[in-house]
C-alpha cells in the first residue's frame, strides 16, 4: 500500500525512501478519514463537507488495501503500476478538501505548501521511455504471436511476457478464443499464417514487422521449448 502511494510522488526506484515516504502519506490519509469520519458521526455543522472527504478518502484507501491483498502473491513490484495512481486521486482530492477545512493560519500554509511540494516530481515527471520500452515490447510479441501462435515461443523470442503467469490465467486458450471469433487482435486479420517453430529455427533472425530481433538459434528450437498441445 506504501508503495502504491509513493507512486503519487514519481518516487519509483528507491525502494526504502518510497516505503517511508509511502507509509507517511498513508498514515495521514487514515488520520484524515479517522477525523472526518467521527465529525460524521458527531453531526457536526460541517458534517457534509467531512462525510464527502471521508468518502474521497476511504475510497482510495479501500482501493489499495484490496488491490495490496490480492496482488501480493505477485510481489513487491505488482505496486508499481502506474494505473493505480488514476484510483488514488480521489483520496488526495479528500486530502486537499481537508486542509482547506482547516482554520486558517500559518499551520494550514505550511501543511499546504509540503502537500504541494510533494506533488510536484510526480505532475513534471515523465514516463516516455518506460511507455516507450513496454509499447515497443508488445507490438514486438504481438508480431510473433500473430506468426507463430505459441505464447511460451513468443515469450522467449521476445524476452518479454505479455503476462507473468500465462498458464495461470490460460492466455493461450483466451488468444485462441479471440482467433476463433475474429476479436481485438484478429479483427482486422486476414488469412492468418502459422509457421512452426522448426521453420524458424533454420535461421538465427526473427522478423518483427518493425524491428528484426538477434536470436539464439537454440532459444527457437522446438526441443527447447514447452510446446504439448499447441500443435508443434
């Protein structure tokens, strides 16, 4: 949970300051639930303006309490998507309308300007070359699949996993459902031609649209790869 609220401030690769200054941030959202969630139940005169900030809040909170559960069988780096920022921003919304509840004076400026200031790397900061990196990635494996339709191959070939347990989530049975009826990838297909892993391993270049990838012939070998019954 931490870690997905470090995320907020474009702290990403420094794994002890993003933890503490995670758990700091989240530790303050839940002070800021806590306090506006008994001026709710105290039916204070502001008692709209806390229940909206209790719901910002709590939301957020909620989000990443249950995304950390289910996602921790995946480890550390599971936090680090970046499509989870988009669910916490209610929460920071709940944050800003709180410090703007405040009595003001100079305690309120100084919480402003630290919120403020924390913000900051992660509104300037861009991520070009992380977008870049997977895009590339996946129109290369997407190339190879459409090819060869075996997803432990492209995984190899690629150096790349489109998902980190494809057996799990059965991505080659769901890849041939979408062949099947013509969907997402296969939508616009026309004949769609298979060549087999032997074919490829005669030379030691993988065409990929876009880009020709260096292959170790031996990566494409049949015998080195798990193909029971995917038809090679």
């Amino acid at each position: 949970m931490s870690l997905m609220f470090a995320n907020i401030f474009g702290v990403r690769h420094d794994l002890v300051f993003a933890s503490f200054l995670g758990i700091a941030c989240l530790l303050f959202a839940v002070v800021v639930l806590a306090e506006n969630a008994r001026a709710v139940w105290k039916e204070t005169p502001a008692r709209g303006t806390n229940l909206v900030i209790a719901i910002l809040v709590g939301y957020s909170l909620l989000f990443s309490l249950g995304t950390a559960a289910g996602r921790v069988c995946l480890g550390i780096e599971a936090a680090r998507p970046s499509g989870y920022v988009t669910l916490l921003i209610p929460g920071l919304l709940g944050i800003y309308f709180h410090l703007l509840s405040r009595p003001d004076g100079n305690r309120r400026r100084v919480l402003f300007a630290v919120f403020f200031f924390l913000l900051l790397p992660g509104s300037v900061q861009g991520y070009t070359g992380e977008m870049r990196y997977y895009a590339e990635r996946k129109r290369w494996w997407k190339d190879c699949y459409m090819k060869n339709e075996n997803v432990e191959f492209c995984n190899q070939v690629t150096r790349f996993k489109l998902y980190w347990w494809p057996e799990g989530m059965r991505l080659q049975e769901k890849l041939q459902y979408l062949k099947e009826n013509r969907l997402n990838l296969y939508a616009d297909a026309k004949d769609v031609s298979i060549q087999t892993a032997s074919t490829l391993a005669s030379g030691n270049r993988f065409p990929l649209g876009f880009v020709d990838l260096a292959i170790d012939a031996n990566v494409m070998h049949p015998a080195n790869l798990d193909t029971q019954g995917l038809g090679f």
